[in-house]
C-alpha cells in the first residue's frame, strides 16, 4: 500500500524551506506516496491543519523566501498528552510518516513523535547554522548573503562619516553568521559567543586604533551577547573617541529568496528524507557532511560537538 506523508515546517522560517517542501513533496510522488501538507508546524498538525497536494502543489515556490507551509511555535509540544493529539491525528488521516524541517527544537518534536509510533525525518532548515550534524544548514548562505549585503552598504556611510559601526546580526547562541559575515567583510572584530572579547579590551583595541590613525571601524556582534548592544556603543563613543552606531539588521536577514546553494541543498537532503521514509526508517536527521548527504538518530546529532571554526578565527588576526 501506498505510503501516506506529511511535510511541515516549524521554528524560525528560512530561505530555502520551499525548495525542500517541494523537493520532499516531488521525490515523494515518484516514489509512489501519497503526499500532505501539514500547516504552521506542530501547531497545525495538533489542530489538524493538513491537506493533500500533487505534484502543482508545489510549482513555482523554488525561488520564494519564507515556507509556504508557515511556520509556529509551539512550546507545549514537550508535553506527551499534547503530542498525542498530533498523533491522533496523523493516525485519523492515515499519514505514517512524517517529515519535519526546522532546527534542534524541530527535531527534538520529531524524535519524539518517532518514539510514539509515526517516523519522523529531521531536515536542518535555520539560518543559524547550529545543528552540528550538518556542515550547513538550508537557509545560512542566503542569510550570510544578506549579511553581506547590507553591511557592505553600512561601510560606505561609516567610512564617509569616520564612524563605528556595529552589526548586530542573528544566530540565536550560534556566532557562524558573526563569524562568516565578518571574514567576508574583514570586518576589525568579531564578537560572537565562542569568541568574546571583555568590554576592557574592546575599549583598549579602539583608543589604539584610533591613535594609529585608524578613521572608522567595522565590528560584526551576535546576537545576544549584550542585552542592548546600544550599551557597548554608547561607553565606545564615550571612551575611545569614535563615533558609534548600533545596526540591527533583524529579520530582513530571514527573508528573501534563497541562494543557489541553499536550494541546491534543499533538493539534496529533502530527496534523502525520503529515501530513509521509504526504507522504513524514523526518528533521524539529514545532513550534509563533507559534501556528502549523510543521517543520524537525532538524539545522536543533538549531542555532537559543533565545530567552533576554529580555523576560521585563525583568519581574524591573521588578516587584520
Ligand atoms: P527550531 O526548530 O528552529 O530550533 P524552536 O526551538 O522554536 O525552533 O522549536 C520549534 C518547535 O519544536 C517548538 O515550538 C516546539 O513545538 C518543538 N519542540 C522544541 N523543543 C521540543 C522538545 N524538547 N520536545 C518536543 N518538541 C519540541
Ligand atoms: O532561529 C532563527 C532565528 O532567526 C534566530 O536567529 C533568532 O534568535 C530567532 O529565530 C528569532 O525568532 P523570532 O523571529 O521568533 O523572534
């Protein structure tokens, strides 16, 4: 008998979820399955949000932003009695397999729901990069692209204005999209959780630059490392003589249409999902490591160590 799968998106949205909706949704029609939509991740799936599609379902989304599944949060998902629901209805549509693209919290819904009976496959859809069994994950090149993008417009005007400027960019507790916007920019300091620099010698880093003659300074900031990095601009300006402004760039780094590398991603690890669907298997993620497609338990993946680019912190100093 036909296999009958669902495909959802949930946690933060990223460019190039689409591209994998429909590659999960294409590779599965030609395998024979039956194809849903469940709508606004968990969310949906417990009010049973879900619908069948066919092939058109999914034409033209490859090259939009956004997932066209939309996407929820649902903390309430670490609770057994409401997963049961979403299995309740999983089992009142016939649907025994599900695919979930998300990141860690996205999987940890999937890992469970595995273990209550529907196999679940994770796909690393996030902008943050932080899922460790993965090199990259769907959605981190665009982002970095529109890191790039606009801060490379921010230079002109810091550079015209002898200012500093500091790019709060996002990642969660994740500095990869810090780290790799700030090498292509050869920014003068990357400041991200698993490089942080004290207050003190940020401070002493800039009155000596300013007294080399250095005119204006670029650093990229993660997320969350102040509370309000305005407080770090305002003791710069007071302190080191620079000019400061604070460049939150939000959200508009998670939209957009995706790069050709996230969407070529996004084919590669939504056809694998299937493939590991069709042999039966549940409770596993994709990935892909060293330019090949790889999966792990879930479990397993959430516990690897995630690389710290260490050889890409070497570049900071190196280049400056
Ligand atoms: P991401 O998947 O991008 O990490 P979240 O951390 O917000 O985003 O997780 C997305 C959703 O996954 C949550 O809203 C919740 O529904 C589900 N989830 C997160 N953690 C768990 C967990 N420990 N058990 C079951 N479901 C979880
Ligand atoms: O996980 C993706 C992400 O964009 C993080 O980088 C960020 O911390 C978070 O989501 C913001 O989420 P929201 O848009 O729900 O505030």
């Amino acid at each position: 008998m036909a296999k009958k799968v669902g495909v959802l998106t949930s946690g933060g949205d990223a460019p190039g979820m689409n591209a994998a909706i429909r590659a999960v949704v294409r590779a599965g029609l030609r395998n024979g399955c039956e194809m849903y939509f469940v709508y606004e991740g968990y969310k949906g799936l417990i009010e049973g949000n879900i619908e069948k599609v066919d092939r058109s379902s999914v034409s033209e989304i490859i090259s939009h932003g956004g997932t066209i599944l939309k996407s929820a949060r649902l903390p309430g998902f670490k609770d057994e009695a409401v997963r049961k629901k979403a299995v309740e209805q999983l089992k009142k549509h016939k649907i025994d397999a599900l695919v979930c693209i998300g990141g860690d919290g996205t999987y940890m819904g999937a890992k469970k729901l595995t273990e209550m009976g529907i196999n679940c496959i994770g796909v690393p859809g996030t902008i943050d990069n932080d899922i460790a069994s993965t090199d990259y994950t769907i959605g981190f090149d665009t982002c970095l692209n529109t890191i790039v993008e606009c801060t490379d417009k921010i230079r002109d005007t810091t550079e015209s204005h002898s200012r500093c400027s500091i790019i709060e960019v996002m990642g969660r507790h994740c500095g990869d999209l810090a780290l790799f916007s700030g090498i292509a920019e050869g920014v003068d300091m990357i400041i991200t959780p698993d490089h942080p620099i004290s207050d003190e010698d940020i401070i002493e880093n800039l009155k000596e630059w300013k007294k080399a003659g250095k005119q204006h300074i670029m650093i990229i900031i993660s997320e969350n490392i102040y509370p309000d990095t305005r407080v770090l601009s305002e003791r710069i300006q007071k302190e080191t003589g620079y000019e400061s402004r604070v460049e939150v760039l939000g959200r508009i780094q998670r939209g957009g249409s995706p790069s050709a590398q996230d969407r070529v991603l996004a084919a590669r690890l939504g056809a694998h999902a299937i493939d590991l669907i069709m042999e039966g298997k549940g409770g596993l993620c994709v990935g892909l490591v060293n330019n090949k497609v790889v999966h792990y338990d879930i479990y397993e993946a959430l516990h690897l160590p995630r690389d710290k680019h260490m050889n890409l912190l070497r570049l900071i100093d190196l280049l400056k």
